[in-house]
C-alpha cells in the first residue's frame, strides 16, 4: 500500500484539540504530526492488586504518540491487568494513569474505549456474525450511522487483507485471518491508542510475523500508538523496537533492544 496515498477518513484518527485537516495530508505527513512528542500514555506509580495478591507495585511508563512498544514480562508478572487498567477492564488501582492528555479517572469508561482499541490471543470474534457483521459491531454499539461502518468496515477488511472474505463466518477462517478480523474491528472507530494482548500466542510463526508485520504497518502509516504483549523473542527480533518488561510488579526497560531499534 503506498504511503503516499491521500489519507481517507477511517485512516486519520480523529484528534479531538487538533485543527490539523487529516484528510487533506498524505499519510506521511499526518504520521508526522502525530508523532509529535506528546505522551499519548503516562502512568506513575501505578499500584493494583488482586485480593491478597500485589501485581502492580509502582509502574511508571511513558508511551510517546505513534510509538510501537513491546511488554513482556514472566506468565503471570501482570502484563494483562497492566493492559486492563488501560482499557478500563479493571478500575481499582493507585497512582495516575493517563491516556491522551487525560487522567482515566476523570473520564467516562465508554470514552476510554473510544481512544483504546484492544485485540486479544483468543480473537473474541462472534461465531454467528460473518466478518464483516463483527467489524460493523464495534460502530453499532456506539451508535454510528449504519452505512458509515459499513463503508469503513469494508475498506478495512480490505486493509487486514480479507477483501473477498467478507461475508465468511470465523470458522470459515483461518486464525490469523480472525486476527485480522478483531484488528479491523478494533481499528473501526478510529482508535488512537492500539493495545495487543498476546494477540499471535494462537498463531503459528509465520502467521505470527505476518500479524506483526501487519500492527507495524498500520503504526507506521496511521500513527496509531501501539503496546504489544508478547512471549515470542523471535518476534522483537524480528520488529526491533523498543521493549519494556514487567518484573517483581515495576517496569524495567531491556536497554539491549532499545538499542537495536534506534
Ligand atoms: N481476577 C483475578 N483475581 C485474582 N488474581 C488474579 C486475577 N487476575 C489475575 N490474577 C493474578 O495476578 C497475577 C498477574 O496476572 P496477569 O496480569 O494475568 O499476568 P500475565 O498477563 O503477565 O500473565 C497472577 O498472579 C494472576 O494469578
Ligand atoms: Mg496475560
């Protein structure tokens, strides 16, 4: 897909402070824009903790926008209730945590979710609704004109790569094709913040790098911010980028293959 491309409505996340006209820059430039070197997630001193179990004893991270940012981290180090205070999932917490400029607790769950898009290692895709019906979902349910997301759903569809796959149900698809799915899903409502949990642990290694390569593609062309959970050492090797790890309920950075990425 050429970057130079005019950038069309489902492709120019809206910014919602940002006079910027995206729709009349390329996607490069409205790349540039948005990396701009604001904090797009700020979090200090972030403390959870499960009855009697502490996961969380003082995360502090600063997710600049446009960045692509890997978490890893043991089984069980918090990664996924780090990503669910994120998105809201989980609401009890200390510290501050903030998404976009804002602190989470003083905006509306349904807000949140409008600026954080999720994708999971299950897909969660609905067995009875084709793939186009499930990326239409995410826009119904926030009551968007129905042929708006149709429009947007289907240009999406054809950006993951199913164009043609349309109207298949999730177990007429492969799995990383139903990755590819929940990815247009999550992007249909224009998204600025993209979170991945595990989002290739269903997925053998060459469907893996192919998803991965896809999230960085779309990094790279919408500016969409990306934290991305993952096991797969092949993986960041593969994607060099900056890589964060949760251990003992901090935040440590791996120096090694931050260094790498620059
Ligand atoms: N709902 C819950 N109730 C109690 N403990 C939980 C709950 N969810 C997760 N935990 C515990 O919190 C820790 C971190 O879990 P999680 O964030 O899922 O880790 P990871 O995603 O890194 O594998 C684990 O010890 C897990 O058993
Ligand atoms: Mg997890």
């Amino acid at each position: 897909m050429s970057t130079a491309q005019t950038v069309s409505a489902y492709q120019a996340p809206n910014r919602p402070g940002n006079p910027v006209q995206y729709q009349d820059m390329t996607r490069e430039e409205a790349c540039r824009v948005s990396s701009a070197d604001k904090a797009m997630i700020s979090v200090d001193r972030l403390q959870v903790a499960y009855p009697e179990t502490p996961v969380l004893k003082g995360v502090s991270l600063k997710v600049k926008a446009g960045e692509f940012v890997f978490l890893q981290g043991k089984s069980g180090s918090g990664k996924s209730t780090f990503l669910k205070i994120l998105y809201r999932d989980i609401e009890d917490f200390s510290g501050d945590v903030m998404i976009d400029g804002r602190s989470i607790k003083e905006m509306p769950r349904y807000m949140t979710r409008r600026i954080v898009g999720t994708i999971f290692q299950s897909f969660e895709l609905l067995d009875r609704k084709t793939a186009l019906e499930n990326v239409m979902l995410a826009g119904e349910v926030i009551g968007r004109q129905k042929a708006e997301i149709h429009a947007e759903a289907l240009l999406l569809l054809d950006k993951v790569g199913l164009k043609g796959k349309e109207h298949r149900f999730p177990h007429q698809l492969s799995g990383g094709e139903q990755q590819r799915v929940a990815i247009a899903r999550a992007l249909l409502n224009r998204p600025k913040i993209l979170l991945a949990d595990e989002p290739t642990g269903n997925l053998d290694p060459e469907n893996a790098i192919n998803i991965l390569a896809l999230l960085k593609e779309i990094n790279t062309q919408d500016g969409i911010t990306m934290l991305i959970v993952t096991h797969s050492e092949e993986l960041v090797r593969a994607f060099p980028a900056r890589t964060i790890v949760i251990k003992d309920g901090v935040i440590l950075e791996s120096e090694s293959v931050t260094l790498l990425s620059r």
